[in-house]
C-alpha cells in the first residue's frame, strides 16, 4: 500500500497529477526536480512514495524489482537493440503488481477530491514512467492524459492484448540517455500509436537520464491544455 507521499494543492483542484518517481529514488527528488508543476491552477499534485525499499540502495525506494528480471543489470550495457527490448518484455509481473496498488492509489484521491479519471494525469520518470504508461492503458477508465520523462512501453505484447485504456500521451526523452536508451522513444511511440492512442514527444538536447527543467515545463503546458 501507499502510506507516503508529498501533497500540493492550489485553489479548488479540479485536476489531479500523481507522479511516480524512478527506481531507486524516492518522492522529494521528484518534488524537487517539478516544481514548475506546483503551481498549476486548481490543481492537485501528489507524489507519492512507493511502498517498496530498493533492493540496490535501502534509502531509496522502487515500484517493483529490476533484478527479478534483470538480476546482472546486462539492460545498460547490452549492445543489442532486441536484447534490450526483452528484458522489458519479462517485467509484466512487476508492473503488474505496481499497477494494483497504483490505481487502488489514485481511486482513492479521486473519490476524495470528487473527481473521475478524465480529471487524472498519471506522470513518471523512468520505472516510474513505465508503471505510468502501463497503468495508464490498463485503467478500465479513461484517464485525462499520461507523461512519460525517460521511459518506455514495457511488456509490450501482454499490454496490447488486455489494455483497455487509450489516453493521450506525451513522451519527453533525452537524446543522450545512457540508461533508457534513446532509441525506446521511437519504439514506445509506434507501440501507442498503433494502439490508437494519441501521441505527442519531446527531444531533450544534450540531455541524459534525468528530469530537465526544459521537460518539465513541456510538461506543465501538455496537462495545463487540458484543463
């Protein structure tokens, strides 16, 4: 369950943006990389603390276990594209193990701030992004929109055969991430499209695996044109 979290409210919200931090991280690294994001109006923004302690790093948290799938970390360093692509294809047990106490999460907020899941914006940064694109199309509900900061469409196949959601995305990806490779923009966009979702991205010049402030307020202007 999600005990932890870091809360900002202004005005009356109308609008709710959870964002899910990486692997081996935790909520205040987020808070501080998004602060652009506070200040949306009417506006909702939790992070929440993922219930798990990392296996790397027990300061840190995680959304489900890398090494289960990828016990060697061979993902960084593979030289092959399609080697690459198969360890996320193995992560469906934990991504859908974080997806059950995710929505459980966000059905919570909306009921208590009276809101439905046209109102939600589901964020993430790297495993935070893949548990943000998988909840995002396996809600039975439509959801306002999804962000992904440096992430990718994981277990791809299982997804295609039993989503049911199909929220407008936006994609913002670094051309120098060393750890998500960049390639994963492409193949995650012609994954979602052909799905039928609608897909917006952006190319962070320079920019590594990281959270930019560039990025972040691409960010605020894709959920701030929906609200």
């Amino acid at each position: 369950m999600i005990s932890e979290e870091i809360v900002h409210v202004t005005g009356v919200p109308k609008k709710l943006v959870v964002f899910l931090h990486g692997y081996q991280d935790d909520a205040e690294h987020i808070d501080r990389k998004t602060e652009f994001l506070h200040g949306l109006n009417n506006t909702a923004l939790h992070i929440p603390q993922a219930p798990c302690v990392n296996e790397v790093d027990r300061s840190k948290r995680q959304w489900y276990s890398m090494h289960q799938f990828d016990p060697d970390d061979k993902r960084r360093i593979t030289a092959s594209w399609d080697e690459f692509i198969e360890f996320y294809n193995r992560m469906t047990v934990g991504l859908e193990e974080a997806n059950h106490y995710i929505l459980e999460y966000v059905d919570t907020l909306l009921s208590e701030y009276g809101l439905g899941y046209e109102d939600l914006f589901l964020c993430g940064f790297s495993q935070g992004a893949m548990c943000a694109i998988y909840s995002g199309l396996m809600c039975p509900h439509q959801l306002g929109g999804v962000v992904s900061f440096s992430g990718i469409l994981a277990a791809r196949g299982y997804v295609e055969k039993h989503s049911s959601s199909r929220p407008d995305f936006l994609l913002l990806h670094g051309d120098a991430d060393n750890m998500v490779r960049f390639e994963a923009l492409d193949f995650t966009v012609r994954g979602l499209r052909e799905m039928g979702c609608k897909v917006e991205t952006a190319v962070i010049a320079g920019a590594g695996h990281k959270i930019t402030e560039e990025a972040v307020v691409k960010a605020h202007d894709f959920i701030k044109s929906r609200c």
